[in-house]
C-alpha cells in the first residue's frame, strides 16, 4: 500500500509540474501591451484630411447645403431643417426623417454640432 501511495504522489507531483510548466510558458508568449505612445497622424494624412470632403452639420445646414448631400430630396431637407435640434446623426433615423438606404448614403459626409 505504501509503495502504491508514493507511486501516486511522485505522478501527481509530475503531473502539476508539466502543467505549471505549461501555463509559464503560454503566459510568456503573450505579447504583452505596450505603453509606448503610437505616433499620430503624419503632415501629408493631416493636410489630405483637412482638404478632405468637408463635413456638414445637420443642426444649422441650410436647405441647399443639405441637397447637395447624395439621396436627400427637397422633403428630407425639409423634414431634417423641422427636426432640429439633433444630438446625434443618429436621430435622422430614430425619428423616420431618413430611410436606412438614404441615411447609409450620407452618414460619413454629415455631424452634428
């Protein structure tokens, strides 16, 4: 009985060493997170967005600043003027005043201020 209960100590011991073995090496081969700050946007990405497309802003757009937006008609322009103040872009489709085809169409030429 002895020599059963040392054999099953000396596998258990073994065991637990391979597993924390194991476990030592998965952690090491996470990357860990780097705390060094990534470099921003260079002068050439800055320039190209500032050039960009320029953004308009539903809350005091005009109604022909609002027609040049691709897909907005005469009555959306109209149902988006009486529908101010916006708190987000988002409410063009929480409030129905655009449908989804409509709103995917102009959601990254508009904000809100």
């Amino acid at each position: 009985m002895a020599f059963r209960l040392n054999r099953f100590g000396a596998t258990l011991m073994a065991s637990l060493m391979l597993v924390g073995a194991g476990i030592s090496q998965e952690s090491a081969a996470t990357p860990k997170k780097s705390t060094v700050a990534k470099p921003g946007p260079t002068a050439a990405a800055r320039a190209k967005r500032k050039n960009g497309p320029k953004l308009v802003d539903i809350n005091s757009a005009t109604k022909m600043e609002l027609l040049k937006l691709p897909g907005i008609s005469s009555e959306q322009a109209d149902r988006i003027i009486a529908g101010r103040p916006f708190s987000s872009k988002f409410n063009l489709l929480t409030r129905a005043i655009l449908p989804n085809s409509v709103f995917n169409g102009v959601r990254k030429r508009i904000e809100v201020r």
